[in-house]
C-alpha cells in the first residue's frame, strides 16, 4: 500500500541535537554548581521534554520543582542561542525528505521540544520539505499522548492507514500504536533496535535510504509471505533476529556438510565461523574457487523474495542458482525481511536495482550500475548479471527446501 503521509519525530530522528542539548543542558546545571552532563547521559535522558532532561540532569537531593523551572529557563535561554551550533541533519535524511516531496508525500514533525525551537530547527535545516510542526505546547499532553499526532495528522490532512509515524524512541513508538499509526523506528538516534521492537516498532530502518521502500510498499507482510511461500511448498521460519537464526541453522546444519552461495548475508551471520565447530563447512569465498555442488545443505540468500512466494536471484558464475535448482538434498534460503517486497515484479525489481548494483559496487564492476546504483541492461564484459532464476516452487530433486525470514536488514 502505498503511503502518502509521514510523521516524523525530530531529535534523534531527523536531526542529531545531542551536542547542543548536551552543552545547553551543562550550561544550565554548572550555573547553580551540579556536575557537567555527558553526551551518554543526554542521550538516556531526552525523549520525554525537554524538562524532564533538565529534571534528570539535577542531582536528585536538589531536584526541587522551583530548582527545576530556573534551570529549565536557564537552559532555554542558552539553548535558543546555541541550539545550532552542532545539530545537523543525519546523513541521507535530506535526500528521503526530498523523494518523498517528488512522490506527493505530505509531511509532518512532532517533537517534545518546546514548539518554537521544534518550528526554527525545521525552518532552518529542511525549509519548505517539512509542511507542519508540532514542538511542545501549553495543555496539549506531550508524546505517548496520541492528541497531538492525531491533530497533526488531521491537519496533514492524512488517513492512519496510509500514514507512517517515524522515530527513534520506546516514546515514539507507544505515541504510534496509541494513535493507531504504522509505527517505524529509526536505528541511527539515540535507542537500540531492542527498546524499539519491544515498545511496538512495526519496522525499523538501520539508515534513512531504508525508509523509501517502506513508503513505495508499506510494511511487509510476513504472514502473507509465509503463506504464500508454504503453498509452494517451501519450509518457512521467521525469526525476529539473526541471533536466533543463526542458533536455528546451526543445529540444522550440525553433522552435516554444508555450502554456501556468495552471499553477504551469509558472512553477516558469521559463516563459515560460526560453524566450523559442527558442521562440515565449504565456501568457495574461503577456499577461493573451489566449489561444492551437492552437499547435504546448500544455504543461499535471494536478491529479492516475494510476499506471493516467489524467490528471486541474480547471478553471474551461476554456481550459486544452479545449486539452488540440482544437486544438494536440501536447500535453505536465509533473508532479512529487506528482501521482502509485495509482488514478483517489485522483487525482480529490487534484485535488478539494488541488489545487483550494489554487488557490482562491492566487487569493484566497470558498469554503469556500481557508478550510480541503477540497472541500465548493460552489454559490459564485466556484467555480473548472467542469469536470473525465480522459484516457483521446491525443484523435485530436493527433499527439502525453506527459507528462512529474519526481521532485520542483511546482505544487499
Ligand atoms: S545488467 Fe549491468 S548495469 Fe544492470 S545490474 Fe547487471 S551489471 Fe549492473
């Protein structure tokens, strides 16, 4: 579904305010003799206002309402002066903000921070991209409360379920499943992936060029690959993270011989280390061109995987589709869940026009795509694209094959 609304947080989110808030905040409690604030220490404390910074800042035995409110003023003095000083926008995040204007995407921002500095940091870094801001205003509940993003979203003139809510904190994430809004966290502010999936991210994105397909697609939609996928007859295991799947493969795998396709998402779970103990491990990225065609288990990623079952791979040696179609007993694909696009046509797309590029990139290609990141058909003799395979189901030589859906971005 494609999306025409964006909600997005502000600090952590859009811009990096740490620096600032952090000296603003150590110039407010030096000033009445409380110790400095680190950058770790603002960055645990913010989320909730920039008060409830102020508050945690001050030591607790002196932590008295009227200490709070002069500090806060103090604070809000220095930060109005200097709060862009060392703030600046996270790297990619203009160009989203750009590509989503050229789309038709209307968006907004909701922070916590006292709406005139929220509405002169937007001004200043994103101009006419952004085309309303909510900061803090008196008697308007501050984020989980869902009164402010509903009235944004109101005035954004958006529909929740074409709306994406986009932040980096538990906060943010409570704010978005209160309003009832498709809640995306932002890995590169200031949470973990862990606080995030636990507070109810419905996806995260670990860099802003993460965020388009979720615009261009929605969320992806595991059950509806799962189903689609064992209807084919694949096996089918979704894990949350890849520590769980690699536990997973490394049982199955256990006693057995195993090989590998190149494959980043291989090396990102920590093969052929991670196995080596157990498992009868072949790589030819190890044992440089040397292959193994017919082991017990043949592990493979895909280039793109379908939420109507189909699993897509581009090659160029074409050991690794070959050995998914003949040879080995069994077959496992291992995906990260940026693999998972609503059709055949939009994943045939992602492996023409991310997967390919970006592998031609990492293996230093002279075509066009490793110059700009787009498929144009090359005829180049170092053309990586060699051939394409789409399965449509398991290959009758196997007695086994499945894939395995990890919900955190690996390989290209
Ligand atoms: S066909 Fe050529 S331009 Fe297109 S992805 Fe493959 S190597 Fe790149």
């Amino acid at each position: 579904m494609k999306i025409t609304t964006a909600i997005f947080d502000l600090d952590g989110t859009l811009l990096n305010t740490l620096g600032d808030l952090r000296d603003s905040v150590t110039y407010a409690v030096e000033k009445h003799g409380f110790p400095p604030v680190s950058m770790e220490q603002t960055r645990i404390r913010i989320g909730n206002g920039v008060r409830k910074l102020v508050e945690r800042s001050i030591p607790e035995e002196s932590r008295t309402d009227e200490m709070i409110d002069t500090c806060l003023a103090d604070f809000r003095a220095f930060y109005g002066e200097h709060m862009m000083n060392r703030t600046h926008p996270y790297e990619g995040i203009v160009s989203v903000l750009e590509t989503l204007k050229e789309n038709g995407v209307t968006v907004g921002v909701l922070s916590n921070k006292y709406d005139s500095a929220a509405k002169a940091l937007i001004e200043h870094y994103f101009g006419n991209l952004v085309h309303i801001t909510y900061g803090e205003r008196p008697n308007i509940p501050r984020k989980p409360d869902p009164t402010s993003v509903l009235g944004l979203l109101d005035e954004l003139g958006g529909q929740k379920e074409t709306t994406l809510y986009i932040g980096d904190s538990a906060t943010d994430m409570q704010t978005a499943v209160n309003a009832g809004l498709t809640a995306i966290g932002v890995t590169w502010g200031f949470r973990s992936a862990e606080e995030l999936r636990a507070s109810g991210a419905d996806a995260l994105a670990y860099e802003p060029s993460d965020l388009l397909p979720l615009f261009a697609y929605g969320v992806p939609d595991v059950s509806k690959a799962e189903k689609a996928l064992t209807d084919y007859g694949f096996g089918f295991r979704y894990f949350e993270t890849k520590d769980e799947a690699v536990s997973y493969l490394r049982d199955t795998c256990a006693g057995k011989s195993v090989s590998m396709g190149g494959s980043m998402t291989m090396k990102q779970l920590g093969f052929p280390e991670n196995f080596a103990d157990s498992t009868d491990a072949h790589w030819h990225w190890i044992d440089k061109g040397v292959y193994c065609q017919m082991p017990d288990i043949y592990l493979s990623s895909a280039n793109g995987l379908s939420e109507t079952g189909e699993i897509v791979n581009i090659d160029g040696k074409c050991n690794r589709v070959a050995a998914t179609l003949f040879g080995p007993k069994r077959c496992i694909f291992v995906c990260g869940v940026n693999k998972l696009r609503p059709d055949l046509q939009s994943a045939i797309e992602r492996a023409r026009n991310i997967a390919a590029p970006l592998n031609a990139k990492r293996l230093n290609k002279k075509t066009p795509c490793a110059v700009d990141g787009r498929c144009h058909n090359c005829k180049s003799p170092e053309r990586i694209c060699r051939a394409m395979v789409i399965h449509m189901g398991v290959p009758s030589g196997f007695e086994s094959c499945e894939v395995v859906l990890i919900g955190e971005k690996l390989g290209f």
